[in-house]
C-alpha cells in the first residue's frame, strides 16, 4: 500500500522522496520493481492477483465491492466521504494534509489510463473529474 493523497511534502502521496507515492525506491508507490505501485508482480500495483491494484478480487484495485479501489462504499476507492478515496478531508485520496491515504492502486494517472484500456472509462471519467489535475 501506498500513499495515494494529494500532500506534496515528505511521505505525501506526490512526494517523490523516501516513503512517498511517486517514489521509484524499491517498494516505493512508483517504483517498478517488487512490491512496488507500477509493479506487476506480487503485491504490486498493477499486479492481477490477489490484493494486487489490478485485482477484482476482494480488496483489489477493480473491485467494486468492500475496501476495493471501485467501490463506493465507505472506506471504498470511489467514497466521497471521510477516508475514502475521492474525499478531500484529510486521509482521504484527494487530500492535501499529511494525513496518508493508503491505496494499493497505482499513482491516480495510471490507474485512469488502465481503466480505460479496460473499458471502464464511467469509472476513470469519474476519478479525472476529482482530481485537481489534468490526467
């Protein structure tokens, strides 16, 4: 799991530093390699299997049901609401605090881009029109 928020500073989800979402260290929420979030091996992710940020599976990055990156529901990758992944509060994945808001998804552009080149562009236009960036 990676932080995934909005916070630019150490450990934040766009920090590229030690600990941050957008770190290419191994393990780090950007790196390619092992355990990483553009990693698709295990654990990673872009991993398919189990608990991986490309998994339907229960937790993964495409379920749409109880903690899964697509679903709506609290604690879900698509809630609005506190701690959810499209919340702005702090811990939410859309926050600027240093709160984390962890996420086994890869960083939010290429999550979008893979939504798409599955066919779930509702879902990837939903996620861009919450982000405070162009993807």
């Amino acid at each position: 799991m990676w932080n995934r928020n909005q916070h630019t500073g150490p450990g934040g989800g766009l920090s590229s530093g030690p600990g941050g979402g957008l770190s290419t260290e191994p393990g780090g929420g950007a790196s390619a390699g092992p355990g990483g979030g553009l990693s698709f091996s295990l654990g990673g992710g872009l991993y398919t299997g189990p608990g991986g940020g490309m998994s339907m599976g229960p937790g993964g990055g495409l379920s749409t049901g109880p903690g899964g990156g697509l679903s709506m529901s609290p604690g879900g990758g698509l809630y609005r609401g506190l701690g959810g992944g499209l919340s702005k509060c702090p811990g939410g994945g859309l926050s600027a605090s240093p709160e984390p808001y962890l996420s086994n998804i890869p960083p939010w552009p290429v999550f979008v881009r893979e939504l798409e080149k599955r066919g779930l562009h509702d879902f990837a236009e939903l996620i861009r029109r919450h982000l405070p960036y162009k993807v």
